[in-house]
C-alpha cells in the first residue's frame, strides 16, 4: 500500500527536488549566506526606510511616509496586510528557500502544476517547467531587483492551469485551486502582470467555449464558468487589501485624471496625459525592429547595453584603425532607452514550439496562437495596434512598458512545445512532413546566418538620425566626413559579428533537438533517453544565456553581483551632508541629541559585531532624527529619481512609478525650473552671503512652501541650511479663493505664499475671516508619518497652512479630539481654521480602504484556507477508501 503511493508521488517528489537543486547551484552563492545584489534594490531601501523604522518601532503599519515626494501612501511601496493564505507561501517557500532560490523554484512548480493540469506526463512536464524558470526575463527582473513582478509571474501558470482543471476534468477542484492562486496571485501586488493575464485567459476560455460548442456541451461549458466565476470572487476576497488601496490611490496618481487644462510654459509634460500615462513614456522600453527575434537569438540587437570590446571576436573584422572606437560602442542596436538583456526563452523549446503548430491537434493550439501573436505585437514601440489598445483598451494606458507582456509568450511557448512532444509519443506523427518542417526551420537560419544584412539594421533608428546629424554637420569638412562615413560601416562589422555568432549558436541547438525529434519519430530513439537529451539541451540552453546577465563572476575575491547580508540590509551609505544635517538639528536642538545617544546605548546590547555595531548607530541616530524632526531635503543629483536621501531624511523627491499626479504637476511647472534656477545660482561664485540669502528667500517659493530646509549639491561637503523655508507649518494672513486648479497652480507664482493660502473655491462653504493677531502661534509637538500633532495660541480665529501633502482619502483633522473639515491650499498642501485660543490639532491617517480591506480579508482568507484544505482532506480520504 505505502509502496504504491510513493511510485504515485515519486514524479512529483523528483521534480521538487530537481527545482531545487537546479535553482540552487545556479544561485550557489546564496547557499553561502550570501544576498542578491539587485540594481534597483537601493531604491527601494532608501523609499521605505521610514516604514520599516515605524514598523518595528510600533508594531503596526504606517500607511502613509515622509519620506519620498513630500509625502505618499506606503500602499505601492511596502504594505504587510493580513491574508492567512500567503502565510502559507511564505512559510514553506520563502522562509525556507529565501531569495532569490525561492522565486525560480515557485516559478518551475507553477508552471510544473500547468501541465499537470493539463494531463501532461510528470516526466516531461519537468522539462517545460526548467524552461519556463529560467528564461532570461525572470533572472533579468531578479537581477533588476523586480521580485513583485517576478512573482506575479510564477503563479499565473497554475492559475491557468486551474481553468483547464476545471472545464476538462473537474469543475470544483479546478475552482477551489483557481480561488486559491488568484489570491496568491493579487498578494503578489504587482497589477500590471496580473492585468496582463487577462489576455491569456480569455482567448483559452473562449477556445473552451467553442469546444463546448462543437461537443454540444454548452450546459456543461456553462456551469463550470459559473463555478470559476464563484471561485474568482472567493480568491479575490483575501487580496481586497491591496485592491481597495490601490484602486482608491490610482485615482490619485499620475494614472488619474487632472483638474488641470493647462501645461507648464516649459513643456515639459512627458509622463502624464489628461488621464493617464502619455504614449512615449508607456513605450520608452518597448522593442523596435527586428527585436523581437531576441526571444529566439539573445543577441538579435545585442542583448544588453555593454561595451562591444566585451564580446570576444566582435572586432575580428573590424579594421585596425577603428577597433579602439568601435570597442567602446554599446553592443545594443535596439530602440529600448535602455536594455539589460534579451527576453530569452530558449532556441530548442522554441522549436518544438514550432512544431506544436503543425501536429498538435488539440484546439487550445489556436488559443495558443493568438497569445503569442498578440503578446508580440503590444511589445513593439512601433506598432498602430498598439496605440490603438493605449487609446482605446480599459485601462492598457495605466501601465508602462507594455513589452513586460511577453512573459505571456513566455507561458506559451514550452506549454505549446510539451504539448507536441506530449503528442509526439501518443500518436503518429507524419514522418515526412515532420522532415519537411524541420528542413525549413533549420534551413530559415541558415539563410539568416549567411545574409544578415538582408533581414536586419545594425544600427539604430537613433543612431542613424545621429550619424546622419553628423555627417550634414560636418560635409563641408572632408576629413572628419570621412572619417564618420567609414566608421559607421565598421560598426556594422562588429555588430554583424555579435549578431552571426548567437545565430549559429541558436541554429545548433535547434539542429541537435531536430535530430532527436526526427530519430525519436522514426523509433531509433526511446523516450526516457529522448526526454534526458532534451531537457538537457533545453536547460544548457537557456542556462548558458542567463549567465551572460545574472551571474557568479567575480571580481578579484569579491562577486559582482552578491554581497554579504550587512551589505545587502546597508546599501546607502552616510555621506558628509547626512552628517551636517544631523549635527544641525541636533545644535538647534539638544534635547535631540540625548534621545540620539540613548538610542545609541541600547543598541550596544544588541550587536555584539563590530561592523553591525556601527551601521545600527548611524541607523539609530537617523531614526530618532526622522521621528523627531520635520525639514525636507532636496538632493540636486537627479532628485526625481533618487531614493537616497529617503533613506535618511523627509525628501522633496524620490523613486517611484506612482507618483502623485498633483506632485508630478507640481514638478513639471514649478520644481524642475527652481531646480534650475539654484545649481546655477550656486555655480555663481561671484555672488555675496546677502545675494544668495534673496535667492533662497524669493527665488524657490515652492520648494520653500514645502518646506526645504536643506539642499545638498555635493554629498561629500556640508548641506547648504536654506534658512527660509516656510516650516512645517504656520499661520497666514490672508485666503486667496481661486475658480478653478488652473488659477490655483498658477497662483503659486503670484502670490506670498508665506502669508497668503490659496485655496480653490470648490473647497469653500465660506471665506474665513482672519483678524490680525501678533501674538497667534503654531508648532509642532510630535511627528508620525500617519499622525501628527500641532499646538496653537490665538486671540482670532486664523487659517493655518500644513507642509504637508493633501490626500483626501485617509487624512482626518481633529481639534481638541473632535474631528473637523480642512482645505486642499496651495495646490498640493493642507489648511486648517483654527478657533481662537489654545487648541490642539492634530492629523491622522484613517484610510477606510484599508481597515475595510483587512476585515474582508481575514475573513475571506480563513475561508480559503478551509475549502483548500477540505479539497485535500476529501482526496487523501478517497485514497485511502479506494486502496482500502
């Protein structure tokens, strides 16, 4: 009896166990205690820094930070809700494979539980499964520090398989497993993948539906849709979390509709449209021409944006007198901005993908088609049925970079290329017609191969308008026309070299799979050794590319791209301004700098390592700082897409694709020019204390209302003390109603916004009346990022302006505990009347998205967890009725 049941589980005891060990040694530095030195990762440190202090200091979640952007939710950023079916995932993959391991191996699972699904042999779908896992667009994003995204990727698979459970076999195993990975899939949290989804389940669905049709089984077809339709909503419950916040803050975000119908002076308005993302920005990283064929041969443009003098043999045929030049030219032709690699899925799965065309019989082939095509056509930068789904397709225009949507070619390229092979061994395939294919694929690359220039550019479109530039500049200069008119072919050479040597290497790995579909056909090869041959060729295949973007190099004793965990939890580190800054305040305030120290005491107690020791008190001193303190920083490296001063204090900017819209407006009209105007009027050596003291007092009057205390030029020298920002708050003199958002951005620049709040009158039952009193004051007495609290003493009622950032969906005004209304003023910040007296105000974020959402969601989840579990418990007692 037991004997029987592991034969049975043994496939599946094997391929967890290959996943593992695959994962592992490809990721062996991990095994070392070693972290994955992603390149965005510091962003991400430096933006949610405040959260986590706040985490573990309270025990609870923030909901809003300072610390990017003047302040936004943490809801895109870093939000733990309570879902009890993720708990699941967390415990028995994260925690015990950890990153990056964890994410390949629950890749190679879920698409394993596709094709299970699916009724594919274990055996074989093991080999789709190291295929799916390791395409080059999973390391890539791993590489890049994507892991959200990287997630949501691994459990669309299942999720797919899910659907075939449930209109092929059996309509409430399919149902409770769909209800299952939907919630894991939402928990992933990153929308746009899952958004994506959509375009491989519907058209599966619909060949479904026309199966049904043609088996006069629609009652059937429709009962089972019923029965997902249940299960979508029952999986969709325990995510309600992360769907409401997010739904109510896209409202907000540069994704949302402007009150605005005008544009800054500067032009520059690039990111946004009247309600959504602009059509450049969504397609900056999408492929040009030709590109596509990176998913075949990585090197189809040049794979990633590095040095031609790093591909060996590159300059084999270039000329002597260029090789230097040419050396030092991006090995990338393509149109992206920007490229780390190719979307790689393998040269050998891809021609079984083929073949899947021409012999699988099943309809879901044609399902299959149409993904693919039209994953192909919406990753494209040049493409009329593109901007067509950007102005038209519900919500397509509220994501960028729609080239992401490969990873559905990705799913159904081995999921096709199995079903072949599937095919291949329960069938007879036509032995000359399969010989007659494989001759024209092969044959295709050998043309390829011998004329390159035929099919495809070697320069970019760029690149050609540059050149061309170039060469007009300089036709009445014969040398130096010359000299550009022979470089460019040179450059061609080089890349013609890069682009001919992963041609034939595609070329051999698809020959080698021909040959072992053709001798396996014709019955010269068995199955077990065909399947050892191909999931070896498959898994060298994609293998050998991943290496050339995620890899173990190392430079000297050190790895490139691991470090060790204090490196990895310490990525920013303090610089000169960081530390003049906490010097400052502490000098303005002593009191500071005993909470510091004290801070610094307990610290002691818990790091006994040296290096650790140091790090946490430099964290300690910052912390306190932070939760004690209330100034912006601005950063003139690049603020808008930096997160390091995040990391330390409440920054003016950030990095983030979720901006809010009002603040991007905000950027866009007022603080790109003021920007401007401050690193040339620091380049000025020739102006006096007294001509800079004017500049910082009138010249950046929005960077002073949002209250800028500090500006950092060089952070390796002391942070200029911008001595008149506005504070965290004060009181004004005068309310200035406005008709509409366009006099209100406007009024920015016409107005003393430090004695005048201007205030739209939608926001308006009445003008407040401010009677002047010398004597009336505002401070601050204690900061949060999701509560602050403000002391005031007036003879007359007065209007108070907060520097804080206005977001109506959450904050709530108190004063003396009872809750009150409070203004949107000065485009982007909050005001409050203020009664005559001593009064104690306070804000508070109570966003109802959230409480709403984990109520739904414990409930939901635990509900989950029971059907599942049931499922289980229902099978493993069927197991044993039936043995017994």
């Amino acid at each position: 009896m037991l004997p029987q049941k592991f034969k049975g589980a043994l496939p599946h005891i094997a391929a967890i166990a290959i996943f593992v060990i695959i994962s592992a040694v490809y990721f062996s530095p991990q095994l070392s205690g070693l972290k994955l030195r992603p390149a965005d990762i510091a962003h991400h440190i430096g933006m949610s820094k405040e959260i986590g202090d706040y985490r573990e200091q309270n025990k609870a979640e923030p909901l809003w930070t300072n610390s990017m952007f003047g302040g936004m939710p943490t809801y895109q950023i870093s939000l733990i809700s309570t879902n009890y079916v993720t708990s699941i995932e967390n415990n028995i993959i994260f925690k015990t494979l950890s990153s990056p391991i964890a994410y390949i191996v629950l890749a190679m699972i879920g698409f394993y539980i596709l094709m299970l699904c699916f009724g594919i042999d274990p055996w074989l779908a093991i080999i789709g499964s190291l295929t799916f896992g390791l395409s080059s667009l999973n390391l890539l994003y791993l590489e890049g520090g994507h892991f959200t995204k990287v997630h949501a990727i691994t459990l669309v698979p299942p999720l797919i398989g899910s659907i075939f459970l449930a209109y092929r076999k059996n309509m409430f195993k399919g149902g409770i497993l769909l209800a299952f990975f939907i919630c894991l899939e939402l928990a992933a949290n990153h929308l746009q993948m899952t958004y994506y989804a959509i375009f491989l389940i519907v058209p599966f669905v619909f060949v479904e539906l026309f199966v049904a049709f043609k088996d006069k089984q629609l009652m059937k077809f429709a009962k089972t849709s019923g029965v997902l339709a249940i299960a979508l909503g029952i999986g969709i419950l325990p995510a309600m979390t992360n769907l409401l916040t997010t739904y109510e803050y896209s409202k907000y975000t540069t994704r949302g509709k402007s009150e605005l119908t005008i544009k800054p002076q500067s032009g520059n308005f690039s990111t946004t449209t009247e309600n959504a993302l602009s059509s450049n920005y969504i397609k900056e990283y999408n492929l040009g021409p030709g590109e596509i064929w990176s998913i075949i041969v990585p090197n189809a443009k040049g794979g990633s944006a590095e040095p031609i003098g790093n591909h060996e043999g590159a300059l084999d045929n270039v000329s002597e007198q260029f090789k230097q030049m040419v050396s030092q030219q991006s090995s990338y032709w393509g149109e992206q901005s920007f490229s780390g690699g190719a979307f790689y899925f393998g040269a050998g799965m891809f021609l079984l993908f083929i073949l899947g065309f021409i012999f699988v019989k099943d309809p879901i082939k044609w399902g299959v088609l149409f993904v693919f095509i039209i994953s192909i056509i919406l990753s494209l930068k040049y493409s009329f049925i593109l901007d067509w789904f950007i102005d038209h397709f519900p919500m397509f225009n509220k994501f960028r970079d729609t080239k992401m949507i490969l990873y559905l070619a990705q799913i159904v390229v081995p999921f096709l290329g199995l079903l072949f092979v599937n095919e291949m061994f329960k069938t007879q395939i036509d032995k000359k017609k399969l010989g007659i294919s494989l001759i024209i694929i092969n044959g295709i690359f050998l043309i390829i191969y011998l004329t390159p220039t035929m099919w495809f550019d070697f320069t970019s479109l760029r690149e050609n308008d540059y050149y061309a530039k170039m060469l007009d500049q300089y036709k009445s200069q014969p040398n130096y026309y010359q000299q550009i008119s022979s470089f460019i072919p040179e450059l061609e050479n080089a890349r013609i070299s890069i682009f001919k040597s992963d041609v034939i290497r595609s070329f051999l790995f698809i020959l080698i799979c021909s040959a072992l579909v053709y001798v396996t056909v014709i019955g010269k090869l068995k199955k077990t050794y065909f399947l050892l041959a191909v999931g070896f060729i498959t898994l060298a295949d994609v293998w050998s590319v991943d290496k050339r973007y995620l890899n173990n190099e190392k430079e000297g004793s050190y790895y490139k791209s691991w470090v060790k965990p204090v490196e990895m939890a310490n990525p920013i580190q303090m610089t000169a301004s960081d530390n003049f800054i906490l010097s400052n305040e502490v000098k303005e305030n002593p009191e500071l700098g005993t909470k510091i120290n004290d801070a610094i005491t307990n610290s002691i107690t818990r790091h006994d390592n040296a290096t650790s020791f140091e790090l946490e008190k430099i964290k300690a001193a910052f912390r306190v700082l932070n939760f004690n303190t209330n100034y912006r920083v601005l950063t003139l490296d690049n603020p808008f897409a930096n997160s390091n001063i995040s990391y330390f204090h409440k920054s003016i900017g950030g990095y983030h694709g979720a901006k809010l819209k009002k603040y991007q407006e905000l950027i866009d009209f007022y603080l790109n020019t003021e920007l401007n105007k401050i690193s040339k009027t620091l380049s000025d050596t020739t102006l006096s204390n007294a001509q800079l003291d004017e500049f910082f007092s009138t010249g950046i009057p929005v960077l002073n209302m949002l209250n800028t205390k500090y500006i950092v030029y060089n952070p390796n020298a002391n942070a200029i003390e911008n001595p008149h920002a506005n504070g965290d708050c004060w009181l004004v003199k005068n309310v200035q109603p406005v008709e509409n958002a366009d006099e209100e951005i406007l009024g920015l620049n016409k107005y003393d916004l430090k004695t005048t709040a201007i205030i739209n009158k939608k926001e308006l039952k009445e003008i407040p009346e401010i009677k002047p009193d010398s004597t009336a004051s505002i401070t601050m007495e204690s900061y949060a990022p999701n509560h602050l609290r403000y002391k005031t003493k007036s003879q007359t009622d007065q209007v108070a302006v907060f520097s804080e950032i206005y977001y109506p969906a959450g904050w709530e005004a108190y004063i003396d505990g009872k809750k009150t209304e409070y203004y949107n003023a000065d485009y982007i910040l909050r005001a409050l009347k203020v009664p005559a007296g001593e009064h104690s105000v306070e804000f508070k974020f109570e966003p109802k998205s959230y409480f709403n959402g984990e109520l739904i969601a414990k409930a939901s989840s635990v509900l989950l967890l029971l059907l599942v579990l049931g499922m289980f418990g229902m099978e493993i007692y069927k197991g044993f009725k039936k043995e017994a």
